[in-house]
C-alpha cells in the first residue's frame, strides 16, 4: 500500500490547531530551472500573511498561465527550505491521482487570501 494510505496515529486537536493552512492567490508562475522533476515556483499573496515562494510539482495537470489568479490552500508555518535555487516559504497542498500527479486542494468560492481554515 502506498505511503499516503497507510492509517496514520490519531492527533490531538491541539496539534491540528498548530498547522497555519490558508488561502492565499497565485500571482505568478515560473519554470523551476534544473528540477530534477518538472516543477513550477509559484509566487502567492496570503493577504495579511505577505507574499511567498514555494516550488510545487504540479505540472502534469496545471499549465502555467492557468495557475495565476488561481486560489490555492497551502500550509504557511513550516521552516522555509531550499528547493534547487528556490527558497520555498510554504508548502502548497494537493492530492496524489491515480498515476501520482498532484491534484491542488482548491476552495470552493473566493476566500480573502489569508483566510485561515478552522
């Protein structure tokens, strides 16, 4: 069974509480130049929470034009970490399909970027 499926330890609500998910809008997106798999940088306004980097490998499903003006969901209070030459400031979140490419977790109306989910 593939990693992601396995039944995982319970958590308490307190640990949920930690993980800062939010809303925020694509505003740009590149080619990330010598991925070892095809990736984009995604610059993404949080609102109230700035602006912020994050590589993503979402290129299976998503072209780059259509990313931009795209709400995403993404997990803002990780330690930022070097992909390649970018430093990515939080992790963009999706789901695995079938073949593994990453589906982005999506909003289902216009949220203000930054809005925090509860």
């Amino acid at each position: 069974m593939a990693d992601h499926l396995m039944p995982m330890d319970p958590i308490t609500w307190h640990d949920f509480e930690k993980v800062q998910l939010c809303v925020g809008t694509v505003v740009a997106a590149e080619d990330l130049p010598n991925a070892r798999r095809p990736a984009y940088v995604l610059t993404i306004d949080f609102g109230p929470h700035g602006v912020k980097r994050s590589s993503a490998q979402i290129t299976k499903h998503y072209g780059r034009e259509e990313l931009v003006g795209r709400q995403v969901v993404a997990v803002l209070n990780f330690p930022p970490k070097q992909i390649g030459t970018v430093m990515s400031e939080c992790l963009v979140t999706g789901f695995p399909d079938a073949n593994g490419d990453i589906v982005l977790t999506a909003v289902e109306r216009p949220l203000p970027d930054g809005a925090r989910l509860v």
